[in-house]
C-alpha cells in the first residue's frame, strides 16, 4: 500500500525568477513539495522565498543546504530576512564535504535552526550514524541515489516514527537521458557515493528513472517504502518550458494520464 506523497526537485542554479516560473506549475500539479538543491552557484532559500510569492499551499523545501559551507545561523538569518513561510518550509541540511566532524557539525545545526525557530529540519544522510541522527534530533532524514528496496531497509530499520524522504533523479524524454547519465556518472565518481552504491551492491544507474515507461512502476515501490518521494527533474535543457512541461507529465494529478500518452 502506498504510504508516501510525490514532491519534485530543481537546482538552485536556475535561480529565483526561472523558479518563479515554474513554481505555480507545480502547485498546480498537485505535487506535494517543492526542493531546491542550493548550489555554490544556487541560493536554494532565494529560489524558495520566489515560488513562495507565487503559491499558496505549495511546501517549500531545501535539498540539501552544507552546513560546513553555510553555517546555522547564516541561514536562519536568510530564512528571517526573506520572511520564508515556516508553516511551509522544511530545511533539508548536510554535512557537506568536509568529514572530521560531520556528525558534531549537524547536530550542532539542527538545534541552532530550531532555536530560531524553524520547525522542520530534514538531514541528508548516507550512512546509519547520520540517518539515526536526522531521526533522533531533527524531523527525519532525506536519502539520495538508493534505490526502493534500500529505500525501504533504512526506513525500516530507523522505525515507523522517523520521517524518510528520498530524492530520484528522473528523466522521462530521450532527449534528458545524456544528462541523466551524465550526472550518474559523476555521483558515481565520488568516492562517498562509489562506496555506498558498492555496500548497497547496485549501480548508481539502478537508483534512477530513465523514461516515462519506467515511472508508474518506480513510483509505486517508492512511495511504499518512505514518506516521501521528490522526482529530482532532469529535462533536455534549462528552460523553464522544459520543466513546465515535465511537471504536467508527472505532477500527482496528472501522471496516469501523462505516462500513457
């Protein structure tokens, strides 16, 4: 039985007014969340704080933020300083690149932002010390390039009350799948990333969906093994057109309708 919401993903790199853009697309749609990757070159709180004058009810989220690259207090200042809606807002944060200490450093994080009020912190996390860490002390975790039945083992093993979201890169045209592999293989380069797909015994490949065939199906094992899952959108090219257009073809309301076509 399916247990978890469909939400979508955009880079930060896009910026505020291309979100914008998009953003009322995606209400529309009936997606549950809207993530934004911030990137060194994609402020993810200013593209928030642009869809966030264009919505209504959309949720509004950052996929992730590296505390060791923005600190706690940086960005709950923005958040202050843009009057993010916190009824809206989930803050997915990381560890970030640097290792000594990565632990100390979001768990020092996560009770900065609740001190400042915000509510929701999700952590991205790869490994069992951070995933139980972003279930003990923040609102859950956020998993990336797993696949659903690993999807499903670490939901499991965090217990029924832990909140687990999972972003899926998604590519549903032909002409997205270059990109597509193109940023498979560079995750796949990363020696963090090459050691978790080697524990898991997948290729990076497997914890992807690759066209509009493979949608249905993926969706269905996903949503059954997490609370969430965020369809991270690869399309040909950086238009908002692009976008737009798979958002209307996977957007909750109309995917059945979109996949058959």
């Amino acid at each position: 039985m399916s247990r978890g919401v469909v939400s979508i993903g955009l880079a930060g790199s896009l910026g505020p007014d291309a979100v914008a853009g998009i953003a009322p697309a995606v209400e529309a749609a009936g997606f549950h969340t809207l993530w934004i990757n911030d990137t060194p070159d994609g402020d993810a709180l200013a593209a928030l704080a642009a869809a966030a004058r264009v919505t209504k009810t959309l949720r509004l989220a950052t996929g992730v933020v590296p505390v060791d690259r923005r600190s706690a207090t940086e960005i709950a200042a923005e958040v202050a300083s843009l009057a993010l809606p916190r009824d809206r807002l989930t803050l997915g944060i990381g560890s970030g690149m640097a290792k000594e200490g990565a632990l100390a450093r979001v768990r020092e994080a996560i009770a900065v932002l609740h001190g400042a009020g915000i509510p929701r912190v999700l952590v991205g996390a790869l490994g069992p010390k951070m995933r139980r860490l972003g279930a003990d002390e923040a609102e859950g975790v956020l998993l990336n390039w797993v696949p659903p039945t690993e999807a499903a083992a670490q939901a499991e093993a965090l217990g029924p009350d832990a909140y687990v979201a999972v972003y899926v890169r998604t590519a549903i045209v032909d002409a997205a799948r270059a990109r597509l592999d193109a940023e498979t293989a560079r995750y796949a380069s990363f020696p963090n990333y090459a050691a978790n797909f080697a524990r898991m015994g997948v290729d990076a490949a497997d914890t992807t969906i690759r066209d509009a065939s493979e949608l249905a199906g993926a969706l269905e094992a996903y949503t059954a093994a997490v609370d969430e899952v965020v369809l991270r959108a690869i399309v040909p090219d950086d238009t908002v057109e692009a976008y737009i257009d798979f958002v209307r073809r996977t957007g909750p309301t109309q995917a059945s309708a979109s996949v058959s076509a």
